[in-house]
C-alpha cells in the first residue's frame, strides 16, 4: 500500500486529460486476498481494544474503516500500524510454538490488499480528472503458486482484468471501485465467486 501510494504521489500531478474527452486513468492490482482478510479477520462484532489495552484488527469502527467508511489517509495509515503490530505479535507468538504462520488471507498480504483497495477509493476522491480503479486479476498460474492447489487462470486471462481498468468506457472518476476477475465490481468484506451478480452496495 505504501508502495502503490508513493508511485500515485509521484505521478498523478503529471495525468492531464487529452482534449476533452480522454481521461487518464490508474489501476492498481488489488485480490480477493484483501475481501478475504476483511472477512476472516476483521469482526466487525469484535471488541476495538482487548481486555489487557491490546489493539485488535476488527471493532465496528475498523470494519467501516475497510468497507463502507471514506477514511483519510492518515486513517489507514493509523490501522496499519496498528494492525502490523497485532499481526507481528500473532507470528512470534505462533513461532514460539513451532506453529505455521499463516502468510495469505490473515497477514500482512491480505491486510495490504485490503488497505489497498480502500486507499484507490481516496485516491479516486483526491483526483477527480482521473479514472481511478482497483482490479483482481484472479487466481494465476505463476511461480509463486506453482505448489499451491486450485484452477488457475493463466497469465494472459489475468491480463484482462488490468485491459478492463485501462480502456473500459463505464467506469467513471470519483468512484475507485474494486473489480474481480469477471471485470464485475465485488465488495470489500467478502469473497464474490467470479460469474455471481455484481456488487451494487456501500
């Protein structure tokens, strides 16, 4: 998230519309991963503090921070630190215990997918002459995923959703939504099944 929000920072007084009707556009590469994190790990029935003072990943107040909420940047920065600390403390805590960490929907990628796509969604707001959006490219047949199980799509399927974001004429400035693999937008509090209706909500 820190990355996509530097690049952003750096470039996005440089966009400037062509004539009048071409507008440029941003697509960031957003995944399930971050759906999947919101709703694995972020309880929006959960408690914002632990008995002992400690921070929790979920709360109301979180859950609107990820999902329905239009927070500041400053916003997301404040639940990623807090959030990163809670995740640190989960690792050496399962480590000592000769655990398995789990790396994907319940870690720091999920947790920066998810602050990701709500970050697109300032960023759409903060540039009102761009086209900004948040794509999941599915589930690919890379390296990263060769011993991992599953139907994968190929790289070239991937690319489609990135193609969508690009040159698609229905999408529109202000709205920074997050697209699935089925070029269909999806919510941000749960996983939506490619080929399933299109989310409408928030």
């Amino acid at each position: 998230t820190y990355g996509v929000r530097r690049v952003s920072e750096a470039f996005k007084g440089l966009l400037a519309p062509l004539g009048t009707s071409i507008l440029p556009r941003i697509v960031n590469v957003g995944g399930g991963v971050g759906c999947a994190f919101v709703a694995k790990r972020c309880n929006p029935e959960e408690k914002e503090d632990g008995d002992d003072g400690s921070a929790r990943l979920g709360g109301p107040t979180n859950y609107k921070l990820l999902t329905s909420g239009h927070p500041q940047w400053a916003e997301l920065e404040a639940y990623a630190e807090s959030a990163i600390g809670v995740l640190e403390a989960e690792k050496r805590a399962a480590e000592a215990k000769g655990e398995k960490v789990d790396a994907g929907f319940g870690w720091s990628y999920g947790l920066s997918k998810a602050l990701m796509h709500k970050y697109t969604e300032l960023l759409a707001a903060e540039c009102p002459n761009v086209i900004v959006s948040t794509v999941s490219p599915g589930y690919i047949a890379t390296n990263m995923t060769q011993d991992m199980g599953g139907n994968k799509n190929t790289p070239e399927n991937g690319s489609l959703a990135v193609t969508f974001g690009l040159f698609e004429e229905s999408l529109k400035v202000k709205e920074g939504f997050y697209y699935g693999s089925d070029l269909k937008r999806s919510p941000l509090h749960t996983l939506r099944e490619p080929g399933t209706p299109a989310f409408t909500g928030y």
